[in-house]
C-alpha cells in the first residue's frame, strides 16, 4: 500500500465519520501511571519473550522486557527494549498484588521484565502453609549494560510520567512479597537511586535511628504499621507472624541485600523507619511517640 493512497484513505475515513471531531487539550489531567514495577523473568530471553506475548492459559505480560547479551536466546550482538505492552494499556505483570493504598496494581503500573534466569523453590511443610524457612531461592547478578539500559528506559519514563513517587518504584517483591522475590538481591537499587531514580534512605537518618533502636526495638505491632506505612500488605497482628517475616524480607531485598532472611535487627528497623522519615513522612511521629 503506497503512502499516496494511506493519506487518500485516512482522509477518506475522516471525511466519513459521523461527527466532527475537534481537539482542544485542557490542562486539567494527570497520568493514570503512579507506579513502576520491576520484575526478573526466571527464563532466557526467548521464554520470555513468548510467555509474555503469546496465549496460554495463564496469560501474563509487560510494558518492556529488556534482554540478556550473554544469553544463547538473544540472536543480537546489541541490547535493545521491547515493548510488549503501549504504557497506556493494562499490562498483565503484577497479578494479586498491594502497594500502600493500591491494590491489584495492574491498572495503575507500568511493568518492566528484565532476563534473568534466577529460581526460588517453595519446599511447603506438613501444614502446606508458605514459610521463608521453606524457601530456597538461586539468584544471579545483572550485568552492567543491562542496567545502564534499564536506567535509560526509566529515565524515559520518568520524562513522560514525572508525578511518579521514588517510594513507588517497587519491585515484584514489594507488592506481593508471600509470592514473589524478584528482581533479587543483585538487583542494584542504590545504583539507580544514584541515577535519580527510585528510593533510598538517608545515612544521616539511619544513623539516628541506629543509636534510637540499639537498646530496644520497637513493639511487634509498631514494627507491623510501619511496614505497613512504607507500602507493605502487613496486618496487625501483634504477632511476629509469616505475613510480617515476608514483608520485612521484601523490604531487606530492596534496601539491605547482604542479610535478607525475613529476621528482626536493629539494621533492618533502622533503614524502615529512615525511608519512612523520608518518603511517609507524615506517618513518623505518630509511630515513633
């Protein structure tokens, strides 16, 4: 089909719809995209690349999906971003999911599958019910034109969608931590933090809350709201339960990679209270006093 006769024919369709149409943009909108979603596909390249485009029965998808280059599937000598998804539709990436008052994130994310080939295991006990013990996971680093690649593509995003909260670029982890521990520890959040993207917490407000909590942590229920402060899907329970070992090696996988069992320590309480400082900072006197 010539160009010639595509100009002809949209003109053609123009002149035969059944109303006028007349543009005039107003400037009282924002972007329905509030979050970004980063994802590890546990496969090479080419799965990925069908599981995430083709019909199956159970049918997932994302925005983008950034390659490998040492991977066999990858057929090019160079990286390059495929979009799966136009960010303006409703990609299948995050499944059951929470992140502060959102839920099923699905309709207000834009979901980025990034190749690595990482595996966790779910060994259930006699009870079936999930538990960290029982979970045994083999991650494996990125390399580094990779992520200089990814951080190109938030950047551009980003451009596009500057409303966007550093505390709302989550992993898969983050939004459905009982099922999900990807991207993994390797994954470099300070990295793209450096780089203007994403969270991280202030040193100067871990230190404080380091010599706050170095006698004593807070109460378990303390501990489950400010969790639940952060973004996390945590209940108060009052108890030290699997929901709540969950949710703290969520955040350990995000901000404090070299210990990620899901333990309570001093560490760990400090960096949550430091992003809350940061980033909820409304929520923090009522949790601290």
């Amino acid at each position: 089909m010539s160009i010639r006769y595509l100009i002809v024919f949209s003109i053609w369709l123009t002149g035969c719809a059944p109303y006028k149409l007349i543009d005039v943009p107003s400037e009282n909108l924002n972007s329905r995209i509030d979050y970004i979603v980063l994802h590890a596909t546990s496969q090479n390249f080419d799965e990925s690349l069908n599981t995430l485009t083709k019909q199956s029965d159970y049918p997932v998808s994302s925005h983008y999906l950034i390659p490998h280059l040492d991977d066999e599937s990858y057929d090019r000598n160079d990286l390059a971003v495929y979009r799966l998804v136009p960010e303006g539709g409703r990609a299948w990436h995050a499944g059951k999911s929470n992140w502060g008052d959102e839920v099923s994130l699905n309709d207000r994310s834009i979901g980025i599958e990034i190749v690595n080939e990482f595996s966790c295991t779910e060994h259930a006990d006699i009870t079936n019910t999930p538990t960290i013990d029982f979970l045994e996971c083999q991650f494996l680093p990125y390399p580094k034109n990779q992520i200089a690649l990814l951080i190109v593509l938030l950047q551009d995003i980003l451009a596009r969608h500057p409303e966007i909260n550093p505390i709302d670029i989550v992993s898969h982890a983050d939004i459905a931590p009982e099922r999900k521990s990807d991207p993994g520890p390797y994954f470099p959040w300070h990295e793209l933090y450096d780089a203007g993207i994403g969270a991280w917490y202030d040193e100067e407000d871990f230190e404080k809350h380091m010599k706050i909590f170095a006698f004593q942590l807070p109460e378990i229920p303390v501990i489950q709201q400010a969790l639940s402060v952060l973004g996390y899907s945590v209940e108060e329970t009052g108890e030290f339960d699997e929901q709540t070992r969950y949710a703290l090696r969520a955040m350990q996988l995000h901000y404090r990679s070299t210990n990620y069992k899901g333990e309570l320590d001093v560490e760990s309480v400090a960096i949550l209270f430091s992003l809350i400082e940061k980033y909820r900072v409304l929520e923090i006197d009522d949790l601290i006093n």
